[in-house]
C-alpha cells in the first residue's frame, strides 16, 4: 500500500513566486554554484543544493517532508517544478519519491 501526498498548491502562482525566490538568489547561486541543482522553497527563502535534482530533492526532504519544491539547474534557462511527491513508507524502508511528475 502506498500513501499519497498531494499537496493543495496554485502551480502559477507556485512557480512565479520560486522564480522570484530564485531570482533574489541567482547571483549567489551562480557564483558559488554554477550547473548544480537547487531545491527552492520561496515561503522559508531556503535552498538546498546537490550534484542532482535528486540529491538537492533528498536534501530538501529531509528537512520538509511533505513539502513541494521548485527545482532549478544554477545558471540554466530551464527550470522545472514537481507537481506531485509520492511517498511511500513500506516495511520501514526510507520514503521513495516518484518524480515522473516533474516538467520542464
């Protein structure tokens, strides 16, 4: 058995204000942290960075289980968002995350 979260978020308006978040941060981000990824949470101003969006993902959830992050490469056009986080608890093991969710 497998439990869902979905959390009750606007998209737009969940993107525009992590676009914003990250904005505020871009010049840091790209002086300490060019072509790593980054998982933003624009409501605590906090980042977490990794190698992979799954690495930056992990770490952010770690601290905020249930929370949905806004994923951005450091210095890339692109950014994509994940719209829905499963996970799962079975048996004990460490929560699984499905990012087929995840856009660009």
């Amino acid at each position: 058995m497998t439990d869902q979260v979905q959390p009750n978020v606007n998209l737009e308006e969940f993107g525009k204000k992590s676009i914003d978040f990250y904005n505020q941060i871009k010049t840091k981000l790209e002086t300490e942290a060019m072509s790593k990824y980054a998982a933003l949470d624009y409501e605590t101003q906090s980042y977490w960075l990794g190698e992979t969006a799954s690495e930056a993902l992990s770490k952010a959830k770690e601290k905020y289980p249930e929370k949905i992050f806004y994923l951005v490469q450091v210095g890339s056009p692109a950014a994509f968002g994940i719209q829905s986080v499963r996970v799962s608890n079975l048996l004990g093991k460490k929560p699984a995350y499905d990012l087929s969710w995840l856009h660009r």
